[in-house]
C-alpha cells in the first residue's frame, strides 16, 4: 500500500476521534499513520492484535480499522473478542483481495460495519472511514440528548416522589395513631418478602408499595377518617374507596406503575369479600396479598382512640384464625412464624418508626 493523493489541510474536527489500525505488516501502519493524522485523526497503529485487543479494552477509540489476514489471530478472531466486552466500537475490515474477505454472515453476526480491499490509493478506505466517523458522530449525538432526556426525566421522577411523599405525610399528620404506619408496613412488607426470598425487584416494589399503599387517603373525608365511633354504612363505603384513589393518583407516573396493583388491592381478603373489587385467592396479585399481612398486622399492633394495641398472643391468634379468610393461607403462615421466632426484627422496626 502506498500513499495516493491526501489533503493538505488539517481538519481540527477530526482530531476529536480516536483510530487504532490493526496490521501485521509495519508499513501498511506507517502509511495509514501519515495519511490519518494528515486528514487530522487521532491515530494509533499496532502490529499485533493482541496488543489491540488489550488497547480497546482499557482505552477509548471510536474507530478500528483491522486487516483480516493475521498472525496469530486473523481479524475476525480479534473482532470476536473485542465484541465481548466492545459493542460501540465502529469497525472496518480490509483485505488484501475480495476472495479473502469473510462470509457475510460472519461480518453481521460480529457486527461489522464494512470492508474494503487494500490498494494502492486511500480514496475508498477515506470515504469508508469518513462515513464510519458520521455514524459515531450521529451514535454521539443520540447518547447525548438521550442522557439529556435521562437525566430530566429523573429529576420529574424525584419531583413526582416528593410530591406524593407530602400527600402522604399529609394523611399521616391527620391522626396521631397513624404516624410511621406507613413506614412500618413497607418495613413488614420487605421483612416478609426476604423470608420468601423474593428478587430484589419484588423487594423494592412491597417497600415502595408499602409506603404509598394508604396515599389515597388523601381523598377521604377528615369527619370520617378522623372519626372515633363506629362508622356507618355510607362512611365506611367512602372508606372503602381509598385504595382506588390511591390507585388513581398513582397512575399518572411511570415511577408507581408497579405498585399500583399493591396500591389498589391491599385491602382484598382470600375469601372474596375484600375490597374494591372482591377479588378471591390467586386472581389478588401476590404482593398485595404480602402487603395486606403487613398493613393487618400493624393495625393490630397500633394503638387507637378506641382501644389498645393487641398483645402478641392475641395477634398470632387473629392471623391463625384468618388463614384462608382474611389472608393467603401461605403468608400467614410465613408471618407466624416471624412473630414466633424473629420478633427482634419486628420489634427494630417498631423502635425505629415510633
């Protein structure tokens, strides 16, 4: 190969690229290194692919050029091993003659983007490389305005959270009895999801549930929410529509798409009798079943205006009774033994959310 016509004229803007030629023969790279850093890329040649290979591991390049037949390893080999760690870089494969370029199903597979044959003259390879150096520009621009959008869509996210944390805080300074319920039942929640050995996506659902599950609150009546004598039938009905408010203030944010349907049906039983759409057994989804032990539990465990916290026979009994009722006959069963034998755990949380 040797060097045709080249420009004479430094291009600053192509000094913001990075190249690495890969070619057993040292003259092939001395060429390549005059004509590149003429047209004013940053170029870096080497003869041996492992040396590139180990070059694009730990450096930046935006660009490969890499000749296909090599010792030790041939330029699809070193590709190979590059796209396990490398799947950005932008890479052109040359050949010394077109009957010794690779199947194309290779050159897709290892997602090269183009070859050419080696020549006397650089036009093609430049054109080639020229186009290549567009794509990264474009690929640049995209991660770019997509971490722009990114990081604007975390900031509403955060202003979305904080808004819905003060509708929740809100609801919880109404009644004194009720502070830090919220807390403890996301705590409960999460504690329970561990004992099952849940994933750690499902973990962090029951606790954010957990924390929003009685938001909708919000849209409940203070006479009634903050009455002491028994409700009547039309108060408890307006009770009863918290958790599809709840489920409604939700929606709007993709954040709280997963725990809606914790949102929504914390409050249905086992049996079908539960609330707002008397769903039975399976058909409540599994992490408002957990969540619905949580809640129950915490109700137990608080004091109110009109009565006192029950003791901790008095609750294992209420879930024994419970199974297959109130609650999933399983998750009961989960919980009674947490009260039996990891009542420390329990009792951290309620130091902790006093």
């Amino acid at each position: 190969m040797r060097i045709g016509n080249m420009p004479n004229t430094e291009n600053s803007k192509n000094s913001s690229y990075k190249i690495l030629a890969v070619d057993d023969e040292i003259g092939i790279i001395d060429s390549l290194s005059i004509f590149l850093q003429r047209t004013g890329y940053s170029f870096t040649g080497v003869t041996d692919p492992l040396v590139a290979i180990e070059k694009v591991r730990n450096e930046h390049f935006d660009l490969l050029l890499l000749d296909f037949i090599m010792t030790p390893f041939h330029g699809d080999q070193v590709v190979e091993e590059i796209r396990k760690f490398n799947k950005e870089i932008y890479i052109l494969l040359l050949t010394g003659h077109k009957d010794l370029a690779p199947p194309l199903e290779t050159i897709k597979r290892l997602d090269i983007q183009g070859y050419c044959e080696k020549s006397d003259k650089f036009d093609q390879l430049l054109l080639l490389i020229e186009s290549g150096i567009k794509s990264v520009e474009q690929m640049r621009e995209i991660k770019s305005i997509n971490q722009k959008l990114s990081e604007t869509y975390t900031k509403l996210e955060q202003a979305y959270m904080e808004s819905i944390e003060t509708v929740r805080y809100t609801v919880e300074a109404k009644d004194a009895y009720t502070k830090g319920h919220s807390d403890r039942v996301a705590e409960y929640s999460t504690l329970i999801g561990k004992k099952l050995g849940l994933c750690d996506e499902d973990i962090k659902r029951l606790h954010l549930g957990g924390l929003f599950h009685d938001v909708g609150k919000i849209g409940v009546p203070d006479n009634i929410l903050l009455k002491t004598d028994k409700l009547s039938d039309d108060e408890y009905s307006e009770i009863k529509n918290h958790p599809t408010i709840g489920a409604h203030i939700l929606s709007t944010a993709s954040i709280f798409q997963d725990i809606i349907p914790i949102v929504k049906y914390h409050h249905e039983k086992y049996d079908g009798n539960g609330y707002p759409e008397r769903l039975k057994g399976e058909e409540i989804p599994y992490l408002a079943r957990i969540t619905a032990v949580a809640d129950a539990f915490d109700a137990m465990a608080s004091k109110r205006v009109y009565r006192d916290s029950f003791p901790l026979s008095k609750i294992i009994e209420e879930f024994e009774e419970g199974k297959g009722t109130q609650f999933d006959p399983q998750l009961a069963d989960v919980f009674i033994d947490i009260l039996k034998n990891h009542y420390d755990e329990i009792k951290a949380i309620q130091e902790k959310y006093k």
